[in-house]
C-alpha cells in the first residue's frame, strides 16, 4: 500500500509523539528487515499528508544500538515516504550549539560500533558503495533551514553530528577527542540512520535539538548531566517544532 506522504518524521528522546498532527491514524507495519520500533501515526499537518514515528519506541524502551534502523526507514518508505526529518536529541559541544539550540547539521562522523549498519548484510544481496560526502540531503536540509526563517524559529544552519555508540553519556575526554575531530554536537541515533536512508534513495535530514552541554563543554566542566535536564530542555526547546514542520 502507497499513499502520499508527504514527509515522515522520526522522533528522538523526549518526542515521542506529534503536536498538531491531526485526523490521525496507526499503521503497526512489518518489513522485510523486521518490525520497526512502534506504531507509525499518520495524520495531517499544516494541511500535508506526515508520518510520524518514535525511534525509541512511545515508551522509550529501546536503546540506541537496538533499534532497528532498517526496519524503521524501510516502514516509512513502504508507507510511501521519500523524505525524511529526524529529529535527534543532542549534546552541545562547540560554543553555538548551547541547550535549546535547534541545528540542522550539514555534516558528521560515525563513532558507533557493531550495529547493522547498511541495507546489503544478507549474504547475496547486492553490496552498495553509496556516496556519502555530503551526509544529508542538501535540498531538505535547504527545505528546513527556509521553513524554519519563514516560521520565526531560530535555527543554526550548519554543524557536525558525531554518533556515539551509548546508552551512556560522554567522558570528558571523549568530548575533547570529538570536539578535536571537529564535531559541534553529540548524539547516539544519527548513526546508521543516515548512511542507511541513503542507501534507500531516500531524501534525509537531521534536526537536531540540544537538551544539555556534553560532559565538560559547558561553563561548568563539572555539571553532572541528569535526564531530567534533558527532557526539560527538549521540551523547551521543542515549542517552536509545530510550527516549522508546518511551515515545511
Ligand atoms: N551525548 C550523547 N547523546 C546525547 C547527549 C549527550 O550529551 N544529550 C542528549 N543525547
């Protein structure tokens, strides 16, 4: 079954489900890399046909390395997707990219391990060498960017997403090494999603929302990071969303 939707949003910790999204209906899809992390909700926004799907699940119980990537991606492509937004939870690690921050990064680095990380693991499938330089689909990152002027949300336009494997949060040195490597944000989800939605042939851009400093990147090197912060500030930073994915 194909129908025209017209964006399919992917949702991270603290968004688990879609404000505004209206006339809305489940579909519990299986595929061909097996069940995706829950029910898919369709309905309508801003006048246009969006799915919306919690990666971790609605009651956040999959942790990121056991989510199945493929099988979310391929859900939303079978339901008839081309595009998708994810929306990441995030830390900040360069000076822009403080909690509240909305980014749409436009480039990363893959620090996660031992996950399935491509559409060709099955032996006889076809293996693909897909181009990657430029992670993100530059039109919808474009899309985004513009929506979010058009919306009044602030946004910063730009930036590097390393994925790191968790569930645990960052030492201090390893935010050092990334912000060495040049990463402006950190965050366990982009990874494989991104590689694998381009090897779908799907359009893909990441929204990342910043819900705390990284471990030592902020004015205080000695702030212990709770959950609780985090979910706040993604709250906080998330009363615009309605409005740019409208606008989008
Ligand atoms: N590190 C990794 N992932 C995250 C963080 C972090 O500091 N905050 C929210 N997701």
């Amino acid at each position: 079954m194909s129908e025209a939707i017209e964006l399919a949003v992917i949702g991270g910790t603290g968004l688990y489900k879609l404000a505004d999204l209206r006339d809305v209906r489940t579909v519990q899809p299986d595929t061909r890399f097996g069940a995706p992390s829950g029910p898919i909700r369709i309905g309508t926004l801003g006048g246009r046909t969006v799915a919306f799907l919690a990666r971790h699940g609605e009651g956040h119980s999959l942790p990121p390395h056991k989510i199945n990537y493929r099988a979310n991606l391929a859900a939303l492509q079978d339901l008839g997707a081309t595009r998708v937004l994810a929306l990441n939870t995030v830390g900040g690690i360069t000076e822009r990219f403080g909690p509240r921050v909305l980014a749409c990064p436009d480039q990363l680095i893959d620090y996660t391990w031992g996950r399935v990380s491509t559409i060709c693991e099955e032996p006889g499938t076809e293996v693909l060498h897909v181009d990657f330089g430029e992670p993100y689909t530059r039109t919808l990152r474009e899309a985004v960017i513009e929506a979010a002027t058009r919306a009044g949300v602030a946004l910063v336009a730009d930036g590097c997403y390393g994925a790191t494997q968790g569930p645990r949060l960052e030492t201090r040195a390893e935010i050092v090494r990334m912000r060495r490597d040049g990463c402006d944000l950190v965050g366990m989800t982009g990874m494989p999603e991104a590689g694998l939605a381009r090897e779908l042939g799907l359009d893909y851009a990441c929204l990342a929302i910043v819900a705390n400093w990284a471990a030592g990147a902020g004015p205080d090197p000695d702030e212990v990071i709770t959950l609780q912060d985090v979910l706040d500030n993604v709250a906080a930073a998330s009363s615009g969303l309605p409005r740019l994915l409208s606008a989008l």
